[in-house]
C-alpha cells in the first residue's frame, strides 16, 4: 500500500516495495485504520498480526467436567479479548448467551458431539434448541464411519438436516474428523459439506487421535474455494501454530489455550 495518510507519514521502503505493511509496520498500518481504511493490502502468505489473532479464535471449553463457573470465566475471556466466539456445550448455550448478551462475541455449540453418530433428525432438532436458546453458530460433527464407507449421500443429508435446522440464525460448521481420513476423504468431506449449504468445513473435534494440520487445512481451503471457511481445530496452543494455520487458509482456530495464544511474547 503506497499512500501515506495525509499529515502523518509515508510508509517505508519495504512496505512500498513488498506489501507487507501488516508485518513490518503494524503500528503505521493502525494508523491508517484509524484514519478510515477498511482493508490494507499484504503480500500471500503473511498472515495477520499476532495481536489481530483473536478475531480468529472459538474460544473454547467442550470437557465433560466444565462447570457454570468456568463457563462464566470464558465469556469473561472473550469479552476482554474480543475472540469471535466462545465455543461450549448445549447444555451451557443458555448461560453463555446470557454472559455475552452486551457484547459482539458469538455463541458457539457443538451439535452431534464428539462422535458424530446420532441420528439426523436428532442433530436437527439438537440445533433448532441450541440456536433457540442463543447460539449464533453450530460445529456439527458428520458420520465419519458413513464418509469413510463411501456413503456420500447419506453424509450430504446428515449435514443438510443440520444447516436447515439452524436456517439463516446460526452458520453451520461441518467437522470432517480429518485424523480418521485419507485425503480423497477428506476432500469428498469438504465438498458434501459445501453442497450442503454449510459455512465452513472444520478439521477436528479435539477429542480424535489427532487435531489440525497445516497441510489438512490447506487442502480444504484449495477444495472449497475462497467462498466458504475453514476452521482448524486440535491441538492449538501456542501464537507460532495458529499463525500456520491461518497463512495455509484458516479463518477459524478453535483453540482452549486461546488467552496464550494472543498473549505469546508479549
């Protein structure tokens, strides 16, 4: 971005050159942020700023043990780093909404969790509660057995039961479970979810024998296209790896150690 804000500075000789304003010169780049840009332009691969990183993050608490405490303390986190959402239980949407009720951090909630394996119509009707009770977003977890039998049809609708059942309230992401698929799974995975109507294909519940990978995350972005999202999951705990994801294609990281992970170096 070669302009400069009027009365203030021109940017240096790197970033004219290379674009890389977001990396080299955040503080001059939050200028012109506050100056009116609404986008500043930076060479593939450079990845937002560390301190940028929260817009990104599902701020999440999913163990069976959580308590109504602890899910007050999240949306305390959330609140005061301004992640995107707090991902939690059915069970604790209510008191989630409630916490962020003022504030413009999302609800999350896991639908079909961890396994994937209940019935459509039970998923469906799963997340017509939870969007009822506030959530703004649903992590549906598909029938891995069925994808990897090759029952891509019943895939297809098991997804499209969910995405009706949330309608326009709440975008639905679908988690393929990538650890327990080969790539050409994974590949028909992302694309039954994106026929589907679904918002985002996700890596991995973090209950697996594996999370995300840098390499899963960028077929799923080359196989869905710059039009869907794609949220990485698993094993998400420190800046260094959440700035890996989000260069390879990630608009997503679902993460616990969140607070660490915008907080790293600082």
């Amino acid at each position: 971005m070669n302009a400069s804000v009027p009365g203030t500075f021109r940017l240096c000789t790197v970033c004219t050159e290379h674009g890389c304003c977001a990396v080299v010169c955040e503080d001059r780049v939050r200028l012109f942020a506050d100056a009116g840009a609404a986008r500043v332009s930076a060479v593939p691969g450079i990845g937002p700023v560390k301190g940028d990183l929260a817009r990104f993050i599902d701020h999440t608490l999913l163990r069976p043990e959580a308590s109504a405490e602890e899910v007050r303390r999240l949306c305390a986190e959330a609140r005061r780093y301004s992640f995107a959402t707090v991902c939690v239980n059915p069970t604790w949407v209510g008191l989630a909404a409630e916490e962020l009720r003022a504030s413009p951090v999302g609800v999350c909630s896991v639908v079909g969790f961890p396994f994937g394996n209940h019935r459509s119509a039970v998923k469906a009707f799963e997340t017509s509660r939870v969007v009822a009770l506030g959530a703004t977003e649903v992590d549906m977890v598909i029938p891995v057995g069925a994808l990897r039998a090759g029952e891509d049809e019943a895939v297809r609708d098991d997804i499209r039961a969910v995405v009706e059942a949330a309608g326009r309230r709440a975008p639905v992401k679908v988690i393929l479970e990538t650890a327990y698929l080969d790539d050409d799974q994974k590949i028909r995975g992302a694309r039954l979810a994106k026929a589907a109507g679904a918002a985002f294909v996700k890596t991995s519940t973090g209950f697996g024998p594996g999370g995300a990978t840098v390499e899963d995350v960028r077929l799923l972005r080359s196989v869905v296209g710059p039009g869907m999202g794609v949220k990485a999951a698993g094993g998400i705990r420190d800046t260094e790896t959440a700035q890996r994801m989000v260069a390879a294609g990630a608009d997503r990281i679902g993460a616990s150690a969140s607070v660490k992970i915008v907080s790293d170096g600082k």
